[in-house]
C-alpha cells in the first residue's frame, strides 16, 4: 500500500477499488482528485485529454494499493536495440544472428515489437515472471513513453521488458517467445504527466536485483544514451497503425546483466527512474498452477 501523500504531484494513478476493479486518481501539489467509476486511461490519452484531468473531483489522502495504470485494453509495444550497451549484449549472445542487431542499431527503421495487452502487465508491487523453459532470464529496465492518440507524448511511466536471453539468443524468429510469456511485462508504478519544458533526454535508471535481502546485480544508466529521439520512435509506431485509445511504447534497455547473472523465483527487481519513481516486483517461475 502506498499513501497517495508519498505520490509526486502530476500522476495518473492506478489502483485496486473497494470491488476490486481498477480505479484511478489524479495527484495534484495539493489533494489528490478522485476519478468516478467507469475513468479510463483511454479518457486521458484520448486527444486533449490531458488538459481535463484536473477536472476530477478533489478528496482526502488515503493509502491505495497500486495497480498497472493501463486499461484493460490498452497496447504496450517496445523498442529494442536503441541503445549501444543492447546491441553489444545481443550480439554476444546471439549464436547465429548477430549481425541482425548491428544493422538494425544503425538502420532508419527502429524495431519495435508487441510487448503486452494492459490486462496482462503487472504492476508495481505485483509480481512478474520468468518462464519455466528458459536458463537465462533479465529485467530490462526502461523508459516508457505514454501517447495519446495523435501521437503525442503526454506522460512517462517505468517499463520491465522481462526477457528470456536465453531463447533470443537461439535465434531471434524466437523474439516473440523470448518477450511474451506469463509475466513479462510491468509497468508503472504509475504515469507522471510530461509538462512542457520537462527534458526527458536525461533521466537516470537505476536497477537492483536482490536475493533474499543482497543486492546480486545492480545497473545504473541514463536515457542520455538513447541512440534514437523519443519522438522517432513513436513516429514509426504511428506509421503502421492507429491508437485511438493511446497506446505506451517502452523506449529500450541499456542496464544490461552479463551472462553470470540471471533472475531466480523470489528475487525481487527494483526499477527507479529520476523524477518517476520506483518499481519493485518480486519473481515468479513458470505458469500459475492450474496451467502447468
Ligand atoms: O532485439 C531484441 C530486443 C531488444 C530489447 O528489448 C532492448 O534493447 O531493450
Ligand atoms: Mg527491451
């Protein structure tokens, strides 16, 4: 749980209603504003949306229990390779296919891949997965841009592109497998509006991950070194498709472990971006049980 005091003003909030269901909050420098039933991402990401946020009714401060601030429906892609620390890593790992990732570090065209549906990203606090079929298994922290649906970048959040290394490494027709899976995608611990003047070309990323109470692995890295703007990425995305509900675009890693490190169950990844926050999920192996 979370006090809605301790959330920076300017942040759209996801959290668990009375019933359960998603419900969200607006922080403000003063009370945070409360969004009635039926509030949806997609009313803020729709085009002028943001400018309506405040509108939201004001209450008290309470504690919350944060969920994935996405809608149900809302798609999460991902960009690879935009930074140079990545397109290192893969092509040592790569047994067969590295130079896939030299070319597409200094091609026009990005890549960009499908990460998550909202429903099946895991927010802050929840936890994320590792599958039961990989021996190699990395967080991979990174900016997410959240747009609207003109394209515009109207807010940032944390995203965790869970990878298995191991199955990319393979082969990279494998990319679907090794980037999809129960839990691989987090997000959050909520979205912070981008005001005009906000500089998003110089925020810090810091990543631990801990077993049982040791730091075994910690990265730090900056969005200085994103080998593409931001807003190139979003252009490719919005060349093939339409977002009428916004769409988050998770911006690449450059905080990369090396081969002697991989997660474990029950190790938790801690993720904090300047000026966001923190997200902490702890590590689950494989499906739920009655999927095994
Ligand atoms: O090419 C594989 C994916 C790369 C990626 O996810 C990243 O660079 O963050
Ligand atoms: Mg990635």
């Amino acid at each position: 749980m979370v006090s809605t005091a301790d959330i920076p003003p300017g942040c759209v909030v996801a959290y668990r209603g009375a019933d359960g269901s998603r419900a969200w909050l607006i922080t403000t420098a003063d009370e945070p504003r409360w969004c009635p039933p039926g509030f949806r991402l997609r009313d803020v990401l729709a085009v002028g949306g943001v400018d309506r946020v405040s509108d939201q009714p004001p209450g008290p401060h309470r504690e919350v229990d944060l969920v994935a601030p996405v809608d149900d429906d809302t798609e999460i892609w991902a960009a690879g390779v935009t930074y140079e620390a990545s397109r290192r890593a893969r092509m040592e790992e790569s047994e067969q296919a590295a130079d896939v990732y030299a070319a597409v570090y200094d091609a026009d065209r990005p890549e960009l891949f499908f990460k998550s549906i909202g429903w099946r990203a895991r927010g802050g606090g929840e936890p994320i997965g590792i599958r039961a079929d990989s021996t190699w298994d990395v967080p991979e922290p990174e900016l997410a841009v959240v747009c609207d649906a003109a394209g515009s970048i109207v807010g940032v959040t944390i995203g965790n592109d869970v990878s298995s290394r191991s199955i990319e490494g393979e082969n990279p027709l494998y990319l679907p497998q090794a980037k999809m899976f129960h839990g691989a995608c987090a997000v959050g611990p909520w979205i912070r509006l981008v005001r005009p003047g906000d500089r998003l070309t110089d925020l810090g990323i810091d990543v631990e991950i801990r077993r049982a109470g040791t730091v075994v692995w910690s990265g730090h890295t900056s969005t200085a070194r994103l080998h593409r703007p931001l807003e190139d990425l979003v252009g490719f995305l919005f060349r093939g498709e339409v977002y009428p509900h916004g769409v988050i675009l998770s911006t690449g890693t450059s905080a990369v472990p090396g081969p002697d490190v991989t997660l474990e169950p029950g190790d938790e990844v801690v993720i904090d971006i300047h000026s966001i926050g923190r997200l902490h999920n702890a590590v689950r192996r494989g499906l739920p049980d009655q999927r095994r």
